[in-house]
C-alpha cells in the first residue's frame, strides 16, 4: 500500500490521502490513465468514512490531478492537466503567507528559509528520478 | 483594527485570526507586553463565534506568541519566548513536505519556488523596517 495515514496527526485525513496520492504521482507509483482505488475500497483498506474518500477524490479532481471517469472511476490525469498556472501560483502565495510570517516572527533568515525548501524539493527530486518515470 | 477576517476564505477563522496576529507583531502595530482584546471584545468585533477566539488565542499560546495573564488577559510575549527552536523547524518542514510535493508536481522548478519565497519574505522585511520596532 502507497498510502499511510497517521490518525493522530493535525492534518485531516483527506489532506494526507490527498498528499499521498501526490507523492505516489511524483514518485512514479501512480502514473498517468491509472486507476485509484475506488472510494469504498480506499475507505475500507485505512478504515475511515466513505466521505472522507470522497472528498479527498473530490479535492484532487478539482486540483487537475485525476478525473473521474464513468466506468474506470479515479483515473491519474497527464502532467500536462494540472501544470501550474496563475491559479496555483495564487494559492502558493496564499499558502505561503502565513508560513512565511510566522518564520520572520521566530527570526528565521530568508536564506535558512529557502535552504530547508531545497533540501526538501531534492528529496522530491530523488524520488522522482529514482523511478525515472518520465 | 488590525485584524480582518474573510468569512469566505478556506483558510479556518481562527487561523485567521492567529495569521493576523503574527502579522500585526511583525509590523510592530502589537508589541511586546501588550493587551490584546479580551475574547469576548473580538469575538463581538469580528462578529464571530467566542470558541473560535478562544481557540485562536490557544494556539497563540501553545506556540509562544502570547501568555494569558490572570488579570491583564492575553499579552503579547517578547521575541525570546518564541525564537525559532527545533520544535518549531520540524513542524516547518512537516508544512512545507505538502506545498513542495505539489509544487513538483507541477513543474514548479525550486527557484521559481523560492523565488516567490524571497518576495514574500521582502513584503514581511519592509513592513517590519517601515514601522522599526526592534
């Protein structure tokens, strides 16, 4: 199973399916036209609600990164469906904000700030060319 | 007011309100040993529910930010009291894992990344430079 899910953590568990789901896309695990579990066979594998599922499928098809179809249900989209645009960048900076006032607040200095993020994209990038799933 | 809340947002009310306070600090419009409002004033300020202040201040306090004094209520602590410390950079990265994993997967190369990291921490900089609270 690609995808773990720490019941004891902070972040709702459809954000981390959805994380998951992320990281088995950038890792190669789930390539483009592959099918996702369907929602009651996720639900039942990590024991959690139906609507949980849902609503995580429902996050990463509105993201770009699968679609649903009829008959084969979840379906991982092709990179080129969710490229990131001035939406995403939006959001980005959105997210960001917060994250990066809080680092200012604590006294963290822009330079440890980006070194955390590129230690953080090359562990990405490992994995990504580890499965060499281009 | 130094505070605005946008009932339409995504982000949670009282993240909000935490975002804001860590802004208003960073800005030097809230400094150290200063009252902020009682839980009941902002909450009837904000036109929002009491628990959602209440929870907002809780987590303030969990991280450092502010003390709740018996008498003066919440007060804003000294920057000692919430210096960037190992807690703190493993839960930054926990936050982080997300944003990158997405951002790699759209294609998103780390300096672009971190250059929008670079412009938000500028944005943060002037705002504390301009009102020179060190």
């Amino acid at each position: 199973m690609w995808l773990t899910i720490d019941l004891t953590s902070d972040v709702p568990i459809y954000t981390q399916i959805r994380n998951g789901i992320l990281t088995g896309i950038l890792s190669g695990e789930l390539t483009p036209g592959e099918s996702l579990p369907s929602v009651r066979q996720l639900a039942s594998d990590l024991g959690i609600n139906l609507h949980t599922v849902n609503k995580a499928y429902g996050v990463l098809k509105q993201e770009g990164f699968i679609q649903v179809h009829r008959k084969k249900g979840a379906v991982i989209n092709a990179p080129e469906m969710y490229r990131a645009d001035d939406g995403y960048y939006a959001r980005l900076r959105e997210q960001l904000h917060p994250l990066i006032a809080e680092a200012c607040c604590r006294g963290v200095s822009i330079d440890d700030f980006t070194d955390i993020c590129g230690q953080i994209y090359a562990h990405y990038q490992k994995e990504a060319r580890r499965n060499d799933h281009e």
